[in-house]
C-alpha cells in the first residue's frame, strides 16, 4: 500500500509497505510521537514531509534518511511481530526510535564516529520515553519493562569485563562496526536516562532545545551538548560539571553494584549505607549515582521513597534521609531504575519479597525485584529454592 496524510500544520506524512492492517495503527503512532518530540525538543518538525518504507531484505532495523525513514519488512510481515504485544510495542518504539533522529541527528548531525554513540543512545532513550510520557501510548504498558531487559543486555557484558567505554575515539572508519553493540545503544541509552534524572526534566529539555537551536543545520560534538547542559542547569539555578561526569560515565568500563547496609535500634534506622562495589573493572571504580531509594513495610506493600539521593563515588555512602525512619521490612536501592545501576537485595528483603512480591500491584516494580534475584541466582548468592519464588515474575505480561 501507499498512503499519505498531512498533519495540521501541513506536513505530508507517508507509510509504504505491504501489510494494511497496520496503516492506520502506525500513521497514528508517527502523529503522537512528533507531537511528542516537538514538545519535548521544543522545535516544530523541521521537514516538509516523513515517509516511511518498509524495504524487504533491510539488514538493520531503520535507517533515518531525512523525510524517508527506511525499515525493514520483517517488522509487519512477521506474525510474531504482528501478533505479540511485546513485539508490536518494540516495532512502535523502532518507529519512534529513527522518527527521533530527525531533530538529534539530521536536525543537527554529530561530526565524527567518536559520538556515533551519542547519537544512537539518544534515539533509543527519547523512543521508550515517548512511549512512557506520550499521549495516545496508554495502550503500550510494557517499555519501562523492556527498556530495562535492553539495559540488562548491557550489565551482562559490563560484568563480564568484555565491553568497551561508551565513547571511544575513532581514528578512521574501519572500526566504525565495533561501535554497534549493546554498549552503544543499551548502555548509552540508560547512563542518559540517568543523566537525565541527574540534572533534572526542566534542564535537560532546556539544554537540548538551546544545543538544537544553536547547531541546527549543522555538526556539533559531545561537548557541544554537555556545555549547553551545564548552561541550562545553571538557569535553573543548579551547577553541573560536565567534564567530571563524562569522565565517571562515558570513559569508564563496567556496572557498579549497590548494596543496603542497615543499623538499628528500638524499631528505628540508626544508621544506612550504601555499599557500592564495581563489577567489569579492572580495579573497583566508583561512581555518582542519583537514585531514589524504598523503604517498604508490611504485607501490604506500603513504599515510602527517598527521592533523588545521591550515592557518592566512594565505597560507602551515608544515607541521612533514612535515619529515624520505621524500620522498614524491605529496603530497594534504585527504585524505578534511574541509575545505570545492579541492585542487591540484602537477606531481610529477599525474605520479605519471596512472601510478598505476589502482593505487588505494579509489575515494572515486580519484575525489578525478579531480575535482581535472577542474578544473585546466577552469582551463588541465593539458593535454587528461593530463586523459585521470583523466577516467574520475570515474565513480561504477569499480571
């Protein structure tokens, strides 16, 4: 089929392939994700038309060719694809994902294979978030979830000490291929997710829309966006040092994990730290980290949120906020996942969540708790027979 439309300020948007079941599903997805962007980058869509072609044979997924998207057949031909909802919500975000590109991308193109990371990370992030905090997406429930099985991907090579920085120099093309990896993308993608919370929502839109306005038409470096980062913290009244964080998170190999460590008496906190270990490295390297962190109690699951606390680059981290609170029947680091982070449950809470993860009503919070199970499991650090109890909500639609 062959079919076009126009938005209401005039741009002609087009779908070419071969399935029509799918026209109307996914000219409506490519509507509700340019409103998205245009918001959120704060620029109208700046070309005069977007295509999208679905090309039999493809090798990858999308390519972002400016105002003609190209994606490969196997996405709507597939009955897989077409049938599983968890396939369907990842072909939405592969849509989004190169629709994205045309303001971070084409819009303002990065200089040289050094940032191809840069790039791609940032498309795969603003695909998942519109999906999350776009209208006209409610009926996708699954992308924090496979954001997150994406983010795994990357911690599996991070252990294993396989993987390279995140951004690496590149001194010609030939070893442009090493850079498509789940280091570029998944990895990329959630340490920005992370820098992101770090400065907060008002700033990071804030300096992506003056290094888009300031570099439109034009290339730009990663250092380009970073100082227009730290200018637009600085409106709001904050500091960022731009050089110290890509130092500790783009130049650096390996995850960090972070463990509780409680003390108390007379039913309240004394005293919690946050251990942080590193796995991957060739020595412990520390990091920043901002996370919130759950205090939760009782058997209905109540979650008390210490938001936006930072774990300094050191051993152990002090948490104030948590001394002379309830003791808590559970204790979660990184809850929501914020940080490009492993969390470690300590014994009281796998106890508490083997009797009552059942009880829990949010199934991203479910399934946070099950993978980090997953991988005490794996590392010897929890027994067959408990590992039992969390292995089922690994699945993506438990309800």
């Amino acid at each position: 089929f062959f079919f076009k439309q126009k938005t209401a300020y005039e741009i002609s948007l087009g779908l070419v392939g071969s399935e029509m079941c799918i026209r109307d599903r996914y000219m409506l997805a490519t509507k509700n994700g340019m409103k998205f962007f245009e918001s959120f980058f704060g620029i109208k869509y700046p070309y005069s038309k977007y295509d999208q072609v679905f090309v039999p044979g493809m090798l990858f997924g999308g390519m972002e060719n400016v105002g003609c998207v190209t994606l490969t057949e196997m996405m709507i031909k597939s009955p897989i694809m077409m049938n599983m909802k968890f396939q369907h919500e990842q072909f939405i975000y592969s849509l989004l994902h190169e629709l994205s590109h045309h303001w971070f991308g084409d819009l303002v193109t990065l200089k040289w294979w050094d940032d191809l990371w840069l790039n791609e990370s940032f498309a795969s992030m603003m695909g998942y978030m519109c999906i999350e905090k776009g209208e006209g997406f409610e009926y996708l429930r699954l992308s924090s979830i496979q954001f997150n099985m994406q983010k795994y991907i990357a911690y599996g090579t991070d252990e294993r000490g396989a993987a390279h920085p995140i951004a690496m120099e590149m001194k010609n093309t030939g070893n442009t291929k090493d850079l498509f990896d789940n280091i570029t993308y998944n990895k990329g993608a959630a340490v920005l997710k992370h820098l992101y919370a770090t400065v907060g929502e008002a700033a990071f839109k804030m300096g992506i829309n003056i290094y888009l306005d300031q570099f439109k038409g034009s290339n730009a470096q990663l250092v380009d966006m970073l100082k227009c980062l730290e200018v637009a913290v600085e409106k709001q009244g904050g500091k960022f040092d731009v050089l110290y964080w890509a130092d500790q998170w783009l130049r650096s190999v390996g995850v960090n994990i972070l463990l509780p460590k409680m003390t108390c008496s007379d039913g309240i906190i004394t005293e919690l730290l946050v251990e942080q270990a590193s796995a991957g490295s060739p020595e412990e390297y520390y990091r920043t980290h901002c996370v919130d962190i759950a205090l939760i109690y009782g058997e209905e699951v109540k979650v008390v949120l210490l938001q936006n606390v930072t774990i300094d680059p050191t051993e152990l981290t002090l948490i104030e906020a948590a001394i002379g609170a309830p003791v808590p029947s559970a204790i979660v680091v990184n809850w929501g996942d914020k940080s490009y982070a492993i969390t470690q449950l300590d014994e009281m809470s796998v106890k508490f969540f083997k009797a009552n993860i059942s009880k829990m009503t949010d199934p991203y919070a479910r399934y946070l708790i099950a993978y980090s199970c997953s991988r005490m499991h794996n590392l010897n650090l929890l027994s067959h027979e408990d590992y039992a109890y969390f292995h089922p909500y690994l699945g993506l639609l438990t309800k």
